[in-house]
C-alpha cells in the first residue's frame, strides 16, 4: 500500500471515530480547548527567550487557565514556530531548521495522568536525555481491519517509561504514565505532545515531532492531523 492510499484509509477511519478529551485526560474532567497560538505571529510569548523561560511560559499560561478554567489549553498542529533553538533541530547537509510542529499539545501541570486513546502494544518506551527532547516518551502500535497506525506521547516522566516493556499491551482508557516535570521532561514547560503517525519510517527509539518547512507535505502524509479523533472546533 503506497503513502497516499495508507492516509486515506486512515482520514475514512477516522471519520468515524470521536475521542473525548476525557479518555486521554480522564482525571481533568474538562471537555473543551481553548486554543493557543505559538507560531512565530503568536503574542502570547514572543521570543525564543521568553518561551524557554519555564516561569515567565508558565505565568503566561496560569494566566489564560484563570481565564478559561473549564478547557485544556491546546493547539500547535504544523504551526511554523521559532522555539526550536537546541541543536537537535537543526537539519543535516542544509542551514534549515526543523520548526513546523507534527503534533498537538496539551499544556497541563506535571503528575497529570495520560490514558490511551486506543487498545494497543508498545513499540517504543524511553527517556530521552537530549536538550529540548522528548524527556520520557511512549509510542503504542494500533490496528484495526480498516488501518494500522501508532500515537505518540511525549514528555512524560522518566518513571512513565520505565513500567514497561516492548510487545506490552495496552486497553483503551489505561493509564500509560503522567506529564513529567521540568528537570525530565527534556525541559520544557509541561505538557502532552501527541502526535499521530501512519509509519515508523525506519526510526527506533526516536520519532520527529517537528520537520522542515521543504519537506512539510511527505509530514503531513505520515502525520495526520491528531484532531481527526478528537474533533474539537477549538483546534
């Protein structure tokens, strides 16, 4: 099956599925996003600097949860953004820089739990230890009749990880660990990046969460949308 035809029985599969925020998020009991923009227009953190400044990122977000208590602050999804400053984003044989986001994040205080979307088995659990990396990370293989595709949850605590095992499976709504702090999360201001990928491509251990701007449509192709599931209006 080619790249084209593997996307689109994923999107006419996904078109019939609806994943509230309370299955991934279960102990929030919020339904709704309030979106947030973090692209190089946002006016929310306007620098480089003030978005890896975990106290100033995190007032700023206080800020609009006070504003919004009853939604998870989200967005993200191909959002052309100026934060990549580690040189883990920097591309090979080019002066690119990997700054297009292939997933969703949920910005939520460390120790809250993250369930699975899907009855699935691990295919990848580890800590990453790079500088603005995944910190604690897990991606679940899922299959179906209809297509086979994995989720990705990154930045999760390091004891996340270390509870399980390749081959593991997984049950829907099961909780696969909790959002990790600063100091392990590959320090970042907490949250769930969530990605959707229809192929590993031929990485082990490791999988792209921002791409190049010139290679964006082959992205896109392997990383739908995560809101095909969740089907928020907010995103």
């Amino acid at each position: 099956m080619n790249e084209k035809q593997r996307y689109h029985n994923f999107v006419d599969w996904a078109k019939k599925q609806y994943c509230p925020l309370t299955t991934i998020f279960p102990t929030i009991h919020k339904k709704d996003i309030f979106h947030i923009d973090l692209s190089k227009k946002n006016t929310t953190v306007k620098t480089a600097a003030e978005f890896n400044n975990p106290v100033f990122f995190e007032n700023k977000l206080a800020e609009i949860q006070e504003a919004n208590p009853n939604k998870i602050i989200a967005g993200g999804y191909t959002e052309k953004r100026a934060l990549y400053t580690s040189d883990i984003y920097n591309a090979k044989n080019s002066s690119e820089k990997r700054n297009i986001h292939l997933g969703l994040d949920f910005w939520l205080p460390e120790n809250t739990p993250v369930h699975s979307l899907f009855d699935g088995e691990i295919v990848c659990a580890v800590h990453q230890k790079d500088h603005k990396g995944y910190g604690g990370f897990i991606i679940l293989k899922h299959q179906t009749k209809a297509t086979t595709f994995y989720t990705l949850y990154g930045h999760l605590s390091e004891e996340s990880v270390s509870n399980f095992s390749l081959n593991d499976s997984i049950k829907k709504g099961e909780k696969i660990g909790v959002l990790g702090k600063y100091d392990e999360n590959g320090e970042w201001v907490p949250h769930l990046h969530f990605q959707l990928m229809l192929s590993l491509l031929e990485y082990e251990n490791d999988f792209p969460g921002v791409a190049l701007k010139s290679e964006i449509d082959f992205w896109k192709a392997i990383c739908p949308n995560p809101n095909l599931l969740f089907k928020s209006d907010a995103l």
